[in-house]
C-alpha cells in the first residue's frame, strides 16, 4: 500500500448522501477521507448556479454535467426508449434536478421503521432533517423544520401570482383538500399549495450538496480540505471497481489523467454513486453469479438482488390555456421556478390519508401545464452491466407501466383530477381551457391510454434497486447500509430506499447520507475510546 494513497474512508460520489458523509466524517480532524467524483466542479457555472435554468437542465445532456445512459424499448408504452440522465459534477444530481424539497411522509417512514428499526422512523427522520435544514419560509408548524443547518431551503414565492392562486384553488375544489402552506409539515401533507420549498440559498441561487457541504469552509476549490481537515476530493475521477482481500473491501481502482490508480481504507469503502452504484458492485464480484460469470467477472458475493427492484414514478402533462394578464411568476422572483402545485392521495378514494399524486405548475405567458407525478408505481425495473468494461454504462430497463395497474391509475388520475380541475379553473376564469389531452379523450379509455402512451415522459427519480432490506427480502444493504455477504462495504444513496418514498427522492437521499454517517461517527468515536482505555491500562 503506498502510504500517501491510504485513507481510513473512501467515499465514491459527490451527491446528497457522499457529501454528507464525507463531511461529517472529517468533522473529526483525526478521521481521513477521500472522495472520489467523475465530473468537475462546476458550482460556480451559471446553467449550475441560476436557478432559473433549474426545470430544463436535465434536458441538457451536456457531457460536463450529466452521465448519460441507455434504455431498453420497454413493453408498456409500445417500445419506446429512454435515454437515462444523472448528476456528473461535484453535487452529483442536487446540482442539475428541479430543485424540488419535498420529504418524504410519515405513511412512508412508516414502512421503513416496520422493515429495518427505529433507526428509520418517521420521528428520527425529523430530528435528522432539522438538523440539516437552514428553512426560510413559512409554516403552520416551526417545530418540524430546522433553521440553523447547512441545506438553505427557500419557500417560493412570497407573494404567488394570481396564476397560481388560480390553479390551487380549482385544485381545492376539484379534489376536497384544502389549501395548504407546508407540505412538509407531518400534519399537512395532502392539499394543494402556491409556494414550493426549493432547494435555493436565500438570494435564489441553487443549493445543492456541494454548495452545503463542500464549500469554501470545507474544502479548497481543488478538493483538499482547510483548517487541518483531512478531507481530499479528486475530480474527474471514475471508480471502476472495488478492492477486496477475501470478503473484505480494501480499497478502489479509479481512472485519473488516463492512468488507473489505487487507493486503499483502513475502514470503509462507501459508495454513493446513485445509478452507478450498481454497476461498481456488479463490475466487483457483487451480483448474481450467473450474470457475472458470462461477462467474465470472479465472484465475490452471489446476490441476485443487485439491480433488481428499480421504481421510478411516472410523468405526465395536461397543457391549459391562460389568461394573457396573468403572470406565471412574479415579476422580481424567476428563481420561485413553479406556479403552485399539490399532493393528493389516489383519487379511486382507497389510502385518502396517503399521498399518490404530485402536481406541479408550470408556468408560461401562453399557457399552463401541469406535470403529474403518479407516487406509488407498482412496475419494477432493472439495471445490469453489458459489459465487464467498466467505461461501458448501464443499461436501464425502467419497466414504466409494465404493471397493469399503474396505467389505471394514471387514468383515473386524469379521469377525475385533471378533469374537475381543468372545469373548476374555467368557471374561475374561462379563459382556462383544457387543451390537452382533450375532454373527448380523457371520456374515451382507448384515445386516452394511448395519450398517456405517448404523452409520458421521463422521470429522474430512480430508487430501490439495491434495496435496503434483509437478503431474504431482496435486499443488498442492511439497515446501516452494509453490504451483505462482505465487510466494509457501505451503499448510501436514493439507490437503497426500500419502499418508493412519495415525492422527489433528493431529500431521501440526504436522509439517508445523515443517518449512515451519524452511525459511522458513533462507531469511530467508540472505538478510538475503547483504543484509549486499552492503551492506558496497557501503560
């Protein structure tokens, strides 16, 4: 082992859980930690930093922001393909999504706490989002929300548009649920509202995990850490694939300035590398052994669970018509990004209490759209390597409406929502009209299936499939985030959860980074006493 490559932790990724971790972990000054991330940083670059660049920039595909992958023609919406995106920056995906804060309930936290521990309740989950949250906005209830941590959460607009007045008050009287404030707040998680919390520090700008977590009074803008923290951050460096001795991770090989390069811990090695997580276990010897052993790869663990399980909501839109006077954002504040929106729960009336539906506003001079978000797919996906090589990207098969059952759904979605919405909102203003999908074919099942078809869009919310469970479960992670069947081998990131969390899954993924790392900080802290103690008595 060259000792300057030799580190108690290495971390792979920069988003919402790595950076946390690394963070918190060198938060002890004795404790070293080296980061691996494949793109560069990029914070101070305006498509990154300008909020207003927020809605469209996943659709980029720009080779310094984003990994991009590949589709499998999937059966429920006739063939068609989609091209994947995720973060590869520094921020990982918090520096390029929607910038939408939105935790997951207590319904939710429920199942985790059922499946994994107290470690996982909807109790300790607030205690854990105070203490990451800096909240700026308004609230029905300030004991939930923290306002002295590292994540500046910004509730926008102050003042919403008569666009968005509009819109949550049809969305009120189409659906029963009142207006709300917060929708994080435990007690109001259900109800249309006019202020999104977003992801922005106070002047608008966006927050993500590098802004939070890696910023100046953490690190220098080359990736080593200040005042005396052992803290090194190498970028535009790809993992390729994990070290072991026996069943134990000791260290990573990584590619850096063309020349692949060893690094080794004396602790753990924790991915947090989110779609790509996967494809670093599989590439190592983690995955089903019959997978594995065709693309020439020795086996270390045989899990087929690896992979498996992907869940991704769905993503659809109905267009209306405006009032040409109303505005879809206030005049000084383009950084507020959405014109209102809403969680509601199924509107076949089974679970009321539990969210199914996210709408979101989005607002234009011309017209009004609303993006819906089914919450609880029951489709499941995979992803798998083509490969040995590790420069050869996943392929994704994200399974979108391959059970039957989520088509319904989102029929009925725009059966009943979007349908007494679109009526509530023209007898506000008639000059909101239903443009698409038309009201003859939401009436008629065949046109409107093939709408939805054709119609669905893609959603960066990939989740689950090295699922946080036990192994008879279909899990690959214990509920600390251990691998199982090896040792010092750690996953943290939105690929673990282990029930499909019911809105944007950044905050998941934060969540989940906190906890790990709060266990891992407890650990060390014990065993350097238990070290102390054993060395005094020794003497």
């Amino acid at each position: 082992m060259k000792k300057n490559l030799t580190y108690d932790f290495i971390v792979v990724g920069t988003g919402p859980a790595g950076s946390v971790i690394a963070k918190s972990l060198t938060d002890d000054k004795r404790t070293s930690v080296l980061v691996l991330e494949a793109g560069g940083n990029h914070d101070k670059d305006k498509p990154i930093k300008d909020s207003t660049f927020a809605p469209e920039l996943e659709e980029s595909f720009s080779p310094n922001y984003f990994w991009q992958g590949e589709g499998v023609p999937l059966e429920g919406l006739d063939g068609r393909t989609f091209e994947w995106t995720t973060g590869r920056l520094s921020g990982g995906g918090s520096s390029i999504n929607g910038e939408q804060y939105v935790r997951p309930t207590a319904a939710v936290l429920k199942k985790w706490e059922r499946l994994l521990g107290p470690l996982w309740s909807p109790d300790k989950a607030i205690r854990h989002f105070k203490q990451l949250e800096n909240f700026n906005g308004s609230t029905t209830n300030r004991a939930v929300h923290g306002f002295k941590g590292r994540i500046s959460i910004r509730q926008a607009p102050e003042n919403p548009t008569s666009m968005a007045q509009k819109l949550a008050t049809a969305i009120e009287r189409a659906s029963g649920y009142p207006i709300i404030l917060d929708y994080n707040d435990p007690d109001t998680p259900l109800g249309p509202f006019t202020r999104w919390q977003l992801y922005q520090q106070p002047d608008g700008l966006r927050e993500s995990s590098s802004t939070a977590f890696l910023s100046s009074d953490i690190m220098t803008p080359s990736g080593v850490g200040v005042n005396n923290r052992k803290l090194t951050v190498l970028f535009r460096t790809t993992a390729l694939r994990i070290l072991f001795s026996g069943k134990r991770a000791i260290g990573i090989e990584f590619l850096k300035d063309g020349k692949c390069t060893r690094a080794y811990s004396r602790k753990k090695v924790i991915l947090s590398a989110g779609i790509n997580s996967p494809q670093i276990l599989m590439l190592s010897g983690i995955g089903s052994a019959k997978m594995l052993k065709k693309s020439g790869i020795p086996v270390v663990f045989n899990n087929p669970n690896v992979g498996q399980r992907l869940k991704n909501h769905t993503l659809n839109f109905a267009v209306f018509a405006v009032n040409s006077n109303d505005r879809p954002l206030p005049a000084q504040d383009s950084n507020a990004l959405y014109t209102g929106g809403a969680f509601l729960p199924d509107p076949s009336g089974n679970n009321p209490e539990e969210r199914a539906v996210q709408l979101l506003g989005i607002g234009a001079d011309e017209q009004l759209t609303i993006a819906i978000l089914y919450l609880r797919p029951r489709s499941k996906g995979n992803i798998r390597i083509q490969s040995k090589d590790p420069l050869n990207i996943v392929l994704a098969d994200e399974g979108f409406l391959s059970d039957p059952d989520d088509m319904e759904a989102v029929k009925r979605i725009y059966r009943i929502y979007i349908k007494n919405i679109a009526q509530e909102l023209s007898q506000i203003d008639p000059s909101y009209q239903l443009l698409s999908p038309t009201f003859d074919m939401i009436d008629d099942d065949e046109k409107l299936e093939e709408f939805i078809k054709e119609n669905f869009d893609h959603n960066h919310h990939q989740q689950g499939f090295l699922r946080m469970a036990p192994l008879s479960k279909g899990g690959v992670v214990d509920s600390r985030g251990n691998v199982h069947g090896v040792k010092d081998l750690i996953v943290a990131d939105a690929s673990i959860i282990p029930f499909t969390v019911d809105g944007n899954t950044s905050s998941a993924a934060y969540l989940i980074g906190y906890t790990i790392a709060k266990q891992l900080r407890k650990k060390t802290t014990r065993n350097k006493k238990q070290r102390t103690r054993t060395e005094w008595t020794e003497e």
